[in-house]
C-alpha cells in the first residue's frame, strides 16, 4: 500500500505544505510572506503572525491540489529545526495538532538535511555519496550525503551564510529584502570590475563577515566621491558581489571535491537559485569532469516538498517522532 505523506514547512518567512506518496510529489504549495521586502529583513513577530494567518488555508489548498484528503494521510512531515522559533513553532504546534487528532505519526525533519533531498526529486538524482554545497540565508555547508540518513557535514561558515552576504550587501546598495535575487537581476546587466578581498579561512569552512565589511568602507569611499556613485554602477557593483560570493564558494567545493575523491556535486538552498553560481557550478564539472546536480528552481528556496522527500526516507528506516515534540532555533 502506497504511504501518502503530508509535509509542512514554516522555518522562515514561507508557509509551505506538500503531499507526498511513496516519494513522489503531488502538490508543493509555498506561500511567501512579503511583508519584509520594505522592513529590510524578516521580522520575528511578523512572520509568526503571518504562518498562524496562512498555515490552514496552504494545508487545505495542498490537500485539494493532489486530491487528497486528510483519512488518506499516513504521517505528518515537519520542519523543526532550525529556523526562527516562533516561525517553527507555528508548525510544529499544528502538525501535533493536526497528528493527534488523525491519530497518524509525525516525523520530524532538519531544514538543511531536508535541501540537500530536493536533489531527490525527480528522474535524474545523485548516487552516494555525493558533495553538496547547501547555501541559504541562515546556512552555508558542505556536506558528505553518504545517504538520506547520513549526512556529514565537513565545511560550514564561521559568521555570515552566503545568502545574507547577498542579503547585507544588497540592503548598502538600497536594494529591498531578500536582495540575493535583485542581484542576480542586476548583475546580467554589468561586469564584475571590482574586486574585494576574499576571507583567508583554512579547512573547508567559510567565512563573509569581512566582504560586508570591506564592501560597506568601499561604498563609503566612493560615495564621498561621487554621491550617484550607487545609482550609476548599481548593475557594476550587483555583478561583482556576486562574483567574489560565488568564487569564494566554488573555491571551497574544489577543494573539498579533491580531498574526497567525490565527483558527485550537488547544490542546494535559496542561494543555489542564483544563475551565476549555476553556470559556475556546470563550468566546473566540465572542467573537472564531475556530475552536476542541481534542483529545480521551486525546490532550491524554502518549500514542503524537500521536507516530504526527507520525510518519505524517515518514515520507511521507522524513525517517528511523538507528541514531546518541540520547535529547536538551532
Ligand atoms: O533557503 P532559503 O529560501 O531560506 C533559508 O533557509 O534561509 O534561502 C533564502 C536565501 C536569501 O538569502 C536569498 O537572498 C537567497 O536565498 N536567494 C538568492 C537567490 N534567490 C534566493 N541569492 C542569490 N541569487 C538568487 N537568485
Ligand atoms: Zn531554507
């Protein structure tokens, strides 16, 4: 008998809920919060409020897309940590709810683990082990997927993720939130002649706190030169932050290609939906003859299906969680 999952995401500032059966994805609906675009970020408070707002109608709407309702439902996926805790908690709170009133199993899933399985969705998936560079506004690792169930993490920043050094810059540039895909916009309209400094980190670990440093002091020189400075070399600028994040990565994932011998190289989280780090990545495989795999568009920034897909893999190892359940920000 095919196991049919419902799974929910509420980590962040997007409401999501996906049905999944037996692996396979039959409706993936994500419900993004834009009351941060002009707030310059994602406020707490306010995406709580949101998720409480929307969870119900994305779940049914979820529901109804794959024609499915809530007595065909085997368990219950959900996001529990990390993420903002009152975003998670949202989730959790209602998926226990919803559990124990249908009586189901809820199995509980991890954010990051559950991008690294939107590689898992479809046709043409990795074999293990596999390297993948998981790059999201929270996070930035690089990772061993010996298998769903085994993940190794070998390299992880030690201050910033990537997407917020997208995120920080692209606030001193004037650009609203999230700015990763303004930049990306922007950046197809210029070139990347300037240059910052890239972090000297040893091992496979990351670091962006010093590019937002030196690129605010770089702003404010130039500024003080030309107060249009922004505004005239906006698309310049775009394309050289991009250049210098999206090099400071692959930097790193060369690296850790050759010290594992791995030649199976995935990317994953919101950031692996910026185009240049997707044409970086397929000029690097053919240059290093690895195999590439990168997810979808929908299924690179926050959503339920990723969370389904670790979810199916749990529920057939038995591994369930119970009603003790609790939201964790890390
Ligand atoms: O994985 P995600 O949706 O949420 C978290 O788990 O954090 O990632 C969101 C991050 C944001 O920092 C956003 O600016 C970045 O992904 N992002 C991008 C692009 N699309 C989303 N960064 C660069 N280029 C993009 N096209
Ligand atoms: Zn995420």
């Amino acid at each position: 008998m095919a196991t049919t999952l419902l799974a929910i995401e509420s980590s962040c500032d997007d409401t999501s809920a996906a049905i999944i059966r037996e692996g396979k994805i039959l409706s993936n609906i994500v419900s993004s919060q834009h009351q941060h675009v002009l707030l310059g970020g994602v406020v707490p408070e306010i995406a709580s409020r949101a998720h409480v707002e929307m969870i119900l109608p994305v779940v049914e709407k979820a529901l109804s897309d794959s024609q499915v309702t809530t007595s065909d439902l085997d368990a219950i996926a959900i996001t529990s940590s990390p993420g903002l805790l009152g975003s998670l908690h949202v989730g959790v709170t209602f998926a226990k709810s919803m559990a124990l009133a249908l009586d189901i199993p809820l199995i509980e899933v991890n954010h990051m683990d559950a991008h690294i399985m939107a590689n898992l969705i479809g046709e043409d998936k990795p074999t293990f082990p596999f390297l993948c560079l998981t790059v999201s506004g929270g996070h930035t690792q690089i990772s061993i997927v010996h298998s769903p169930l085994d993940i190794e993490i070998i390299g992880r920043t030690i201050d910033d993720a990537a997407g917020e050094a997208f995120d920080k810059s692209g606030k001193l540039l004037g650009l609203p939130y999230p700015a990763g895909p303004e930049i990306d916009r922007w950046a197809q309209l210029g070139k990347p002649v300037y240059t910052f400094p890239k972090p000297q980190i040893v091992a496979l670990d990351f670091s962006f706190s010093g590019l937002k440093t030196s690129f605010l002091y770089f702003l404010r020189d130039r500024l003080a030169e030309d107060p249009s400075f922004i505004e005239h070399k906006k698309a310049d600028l775009c394309a050289s932050l991009q250049h210098t994040i999206t090099d400071i990565l692959m930097q790193k994932l060369e690296k850790a290609a050759t010290e594992t011998g791995i030649k199976n190289i995935a990317l994953a989280g919101g950031v692996a939906a910026n185009s240049a780090l997707r044409s970086l990545l397929k000029e690097k495989g053919a240059e290093h003859n690895w195999e590439i795999f990168i997810p979808a568009m929908q299924y690179c920034t926050d959503n339920a299906a990723m969370i389904g897909i670790q979810g199916y893999y749990k529920m057939h190892a038995g591994l369930y969680a119970d009603q003790t359940l609790e939201a964790s920000p890390k």
